[in-house]
C-alpha cells in the first residue's frame, strides 16, 4: 500500500465518509475513487486530487509528499506555538466541520456546561453530569436527540460512564424497557456486549455478530430483524451498554 492510499484510507475514516458520500463530494465516479483508494491507479489525476483535498480540506502537498507523516494532516497554532493534532483530535474536527450552525452551537453549548461543577442531588448526594442522546423511536423521530443529564455517583456503573442513551423503541426488550435510560462507555466491548453503532447515518443499539465471513447487528428483542453489515456500509462503534440509569435528573 502507498503512503497516498494509506493517508485517503486514514482521513475517509476520521472524516467517517463512505466511498459513496467521498464520490457524491468530490463529483469523482465511484469506479474511478475505488481505483484511487484501491491504489490500483498509481497517479490519479491532478484535478482528481483536487477535487478530494478540498473534501477532506487537506493539501494536494499532504497526499503527495510521502515524508509528511499520515497522521500530520491537521495543525494548528496557539500562543505556545505549532502543534499537531491527535487521531482523536483530527476526528473531532473533522465532525465539527460536517455539523449544521445549530448543531455548532449545541456543541458549544455542551463543552461550556461540562465545564461547571454539577453539584449534589437531594442536597447530598454526588452526580456526574453528562449528556444522553435520545435514541429515535420507530417513527425515526426524537423530540430533543441531545440533552444534559445529572447521574448519582453512589452507582459505580455511572463512574465508568461515558454518556446515557434514551431508549426510544423496544429494540433492547426484554433487557431494558422502552423509555429507559442505559449508561454507556466509550469504546468496544466483548462479543457478549451491546453497544451503540453508527451504521451509515443510523443509531442503533445491538450486538455485533461476525460469523462464518458475515457481520450482523443482532438486537435482544426477536421481532427486530438482523441487520447484515455489507464491506460498503460504515459502521463504527461509539460505546458499550453498562447498564440502567436509576434517579437520574435532566441537567
């Protein structure tokens, strides 16, 4: 694999882009953009090169110059002077920039209230203040998807959370009802975990499943289908199912 393969594979995964949204942006045919990614076209042409710096909004330079670094596409510069941007980081940016203005806001809006200490509940006890995002129910709609939430620390389960999901359908039946709140945890977990997955634009909670070279999302209730993951979807995993959230408060 070429270093420029290798850096367009890195930066369509932190921009979380499938080759057919990479297409639609760039205006480049999904056959031509398989060859480039592929690496099966040696020297893709200028104006394909372009094209794609401006999607991933990196420099032709950056995908040309085999010295930089894959993971030196992003920098910034403060009062400390020039650094370069993490993984993480550079996956941060790279969903901020596909953010609406409202959604640009909401994100400011989170990182000022995660900042202010959350205080007691009932007077005495501790919380975490956190965010739960309201999962859309059969309808595929949500009355507010993102909003703050205050968890009681006494539960050790909320310490190792990371953020809450409101259960807007009966997917996770009989385990947690419709309407509940779960804790989850950033990153995978076992083969015996439910997590939250990002299947193309879709939330879904479910448990993944590969076997004998095929890949399932296999919810607990029995009258949700199996959903099967093709090599062409994009599927990420944004955290594991902890557990139930008990006397919590919206923050």
């Amino acid at each position: 694999m070429s270093l420029m393969v290798e850096k367009l594979a890195y930066l369509k995964k932190c921009c979380r882009l499938t080759t057919e949204q990479a297409a639609q942006l760039s205006q480049i045919p999904v056959g031509t953009l398989n060859k480039i990614f592929s690496g099966q076209t040696k020297h893709p042409a200028a104006e394909h090169l372009d094209r794609l710096s401006r999607v991933f909004r990196v420099s032709t330079h950056y995908l040309l110059d085999d010295e930089l670094p894959t993971e030196c596409c992003f920098s910034g510069e403060t009062e400390d002077g020039l650094f370069y941007l993490s993984a993480e980081e550079v996956r941060f940016v790279c969903q901020y920039r596909r953010l609406s203005n409202e959604g640009r806001q909401a994100l400011a809006a989170m990182a000022s209230l995660l900042r202010i200490p959350a205080g007691a509940l009932a007077g005495t006890v501790p919380v975490k203040r956190t965010f739960c995002y309201a999962a859309p129910t059969l309808d595929g709609c949500a009355a507010r998807p993102l909003r703050p939430i205050l968890l009681p620390e006494t539960d050790p389960a909320v310490r190792q959370a990371d953020f809450t999901v409101l259960l807007g359908d009966g997917c996770m039946e009989p385990l947690y009802p419709s309407g509940s709140v779960v804790l989850c945890r950033r990153g995978m977990g076992s083969r015996e975990d439910y997590g939250v997955y990002q299947l193309n634009q879709a939330l879904l909670l479910r448990r993944l499943i590969r076997r004998r070279g095929v890949t399932k999302l296999v919810a607990p209730n029995l009258s949700y289908k199996d959903i099967v993951v093709s090599d062409d979807d994009y599927l990420d995993c944004l955290g594991v199912v902890i557990g139930l959230v008990c006397g919590y408060r919206w923050g």
